[in-house]
C-alpha cells in the first residue's frame, strides 16, 4: 500500500506463524513493525521528554482526542502548529478518537445512535461527540493518524450489548470517512484507521471486518480487547478478524500490552500496539528485568548496589543508578524514582521489540519467545 505520504510494506514472513515484520511510513517518518507505542495520552508520556522518548527507541507514540479536546483544546493546539509541534515531537502520532472513553467513562456519558454525550472529567461540563466532531477535532489536532470514533462495548461477553456497539461503529465510521475526505484527509498529511468490534463472538468479529474493510483506509485496529475478557478471549478475537484485515495494511491491536500479548498477537499477524503497561509499572515501583519483574519497593533492595538489569543499555542503567538508590527515591516518594524505572520500562519494551523484529527476520520467534517470555512471566506475576 502507498499513497500520499504513506506506504507500509511487509518484509519477510515467519514460515511457523503468521508473524510479519515491515515498515509503516508516515509524514512525519518511519516505524519498523512491529511496534511498541507509548501513550501520552494529554501530549505528554508521564517523565518523559519528547528527546528523552526517541533516544529511549520510540518511533511513535499516541494522544488522546478527548482528553486534549478538554485542555488545552485543539484550536489552541493548532494556533501554536498542531500537536508535533506543540509537544516538540518530530516522529509519527496516532490520536485515539475518544471511543475508549465511551467504555471507561460509562458513568459519566450518555450514548445515543447520533453520538456520545460526556460530563467533562475537568470541570464537569457537557461536551458532545459525534463522528463528524472527533474527526474535525483531530484534523486540528494534526496527528499522521486519526482513529475512528468507535463504540466500544463495556460487555464483551453480552451479545445482544456487543451486536448494538459493532454496528453502530460500523454506522460511525461511514460518517467519520465522509467527513475525513471532505476535509482533504489523506491530501493533508493525516490517515483515518477504522476499528473492528464484535466482543468475544467470532461471528461478529468477523462481519466486523467485513464492513470495516469495506472502506478503503490507510489502516485498520482490532479494539474492545483488554476490556474485561480472559486471555484465551482475546486470542480468539485476534484470530477471528486478523486473517480478514487486508495483507497490505498496518494491523493495530488496541490498548494490549504485556509481553505475552505481544507473543500471542505477533504470531497471529499484528503490527502496531499501544498499552500504559511501562509507564504506569514505572509510577507504582515496578521494573522489567532479565531476571523478572523487580518490585523495588521490597526491603530486599534496600542495600543491594547492582543496577536494574546488567544487560540493559537505558540510561538509569548504563548510569549505574543502584537498586538500593531506586528504592530509596521510591520509598522517599521522590518523583526522580517514577521517571527513572518508566525510562527503563520504555527502553526494555522496545529492546523486547527489536528482538522480536530480529526473530522474524531470521525466522526464528520461537527463540526469541522463549528466551523473553519467562522474564515477561514473571513480570506479569508481580504487575500492580
């Protein structure tokens, strides 16, 4: 696929799975899938400076439609050079549309077949999403990725709640293409992807794809994963659409990301994943070793003078930050403590990446799963 400023190839094929490597180019760069995408989520990943994320090894990242629609707002962000700018990002952005919140703000939104009608987290004001809007607010906004306003089901398991969310998405993203096309769309530098639903029913899942596919997009996301099913759901949701997603286009899990998700879902064929996993781990004291997840908060830690992992290249590594330092910033609540384990967070997920790049380009995941995914275990049993 290439159009405009942009082109995703795929370039080799593991001979074992469905797993691929390739590029995804946008105006504002490259990024070698698969790939990691940190949040930030209010044009800000939590500790992190835009300089400090490229130097970490992100290559895109992601904002958040509704939270920066309630400040500072995207007419402001645009009086100041849209949100590369404003948040002195050179790489590709990906803006979430605000469907997510339509689930995570059940108590605070009303639902309707025109849109979504929320209470402001800030100040308690009405705020008014329909599709025409978000896409309107992320052409403001200006990221190299808009995703569809969607209707992401707080039920993945209630088919009858599931059926009405997929097909109202599906009547959702007609508007949303409609109206990215009227306002140059892809002529002005930014794709639209659409975003298959259908819970845990792989019928539904299925006619997802099939109506999502219909329109001829740039790219395409599997979401309402990570909702409140078990894992062997999300699987089988993966399964069920991945297959059916054009071969040619970038394939986006939404808000999946431990390491074994990772795993799980390369093998079936996805590209690019999003998760607060790294960062959110990195506030509450947690750190992804070679040796396992390492809860720095444990009095174990307090005299040891190694550093978090030996084999790691971050700077709270390499500069030698001990153990028994880490913990002290974490017990003092000292915020140096959150900025240096999200740093070592973020280098370790995408260090986790580019091995699994290598792996399918010499075809040769299994090696790579087995070598990560007991370190990735172990951090799971000790995660928040």
């Amino acid at each position: 696929m290439q159009r405009y400023g942009f082109a995703f190839e795929v370039g080799h094929r593991s001979s074992t799975s469905r797993a691929r490597s390739g590029c995804f180019r946008t105006p504002h760069g490259a990024v070698q899938t698969p790939a990691f995408m940190p949040v930030g989520t209010k044009a800000t990943v939590k500790g992190v400076t835009s300089r400090e994320l490229a130097e970490l090894g992100t290559t895109m990242l992601l904002g958040n439609t509704y939270h920066l629609h309630l400040r500072p707002g995207e007419e402001l962000i645009a009086e100041l050079g849209g949100l590369h700018r404003f948040m002195r990002w050179d790489g590709p952005i990906l803006t979430d549309s605000g469907g997510y919140q339509v689930f995570s703000l059940e108590d605070l939104r009303k639902l309707d077949d025109d849109g979504a009608t929320f209470r402001s987290v800030v100040d308690g004001a009405t705020i008014r999403f329909t599709p025409e809007r978000v896409i309107e607010i992320e052409a403001r906004l200006g990221a190299d990725v808009a995703m569809a306003f969607d209707h992401c089901p707080s039920r993945p398991s209630d088919r009858g709640a599931v059926e009405l969310a997929t097909e109202r998405t599906h009547r959702w993203l007609e508007r949303c293409v409609r109206r990215h096309r009227e306002l140059g769309g892809e002529e002005r530098g930014q794709a639209l992807f659409g975003i298959v639903q259908g819970g845990a029913f792989a019928d539904l899942r299925e006619r997802s794809v099939d109506a999502v596919c219909s329109h001829d997009l740039v790219g395409y996301a599997i979401g309402g994963v990570s909702v409140g099913e078990s894992r062997e759901e999300v699987v089988a949701a993966i399964e069920a659409a991945c297959p059916r997603l054009p071969a040619d286009r970038p394939r986006y899990l939404m808000g999946v990301g431990t390491p074994r998700d990772f795993f799980d879902a390369i093998e079936r064929g996805i590209d690019l994943f999003d998760c607060v996993t790294p960062t959110r781990h990195g506030r509450t004291a947690q750190a992804f070793t070679s040796e396992g997840a390492l809860n720095l908060r444990n009095a174990k830690f307090a005299r040891d003078p190694r550093p978090l992992d030996p084999r790691c290249d971050c700077p709270t590594c390499v500069h030698g930050y001990s153990r028994a330092y880490l913990r002290h910033l974490v017990k003092s609540e000292e915020m140096l403590g959150a900025i240096l384990l999200t740093h070592h967070n973020i280098r370790w997920f995408h260090r986790l990446m580019a091995e699994i790049r290598s792996g399918i380009e010499r075809d040769e995941l299994q090696r790579v799963r087995a070598s990560w995914l007991p370190q990735a275990e172990s951090a799971a049993a000790e995660s928040p």
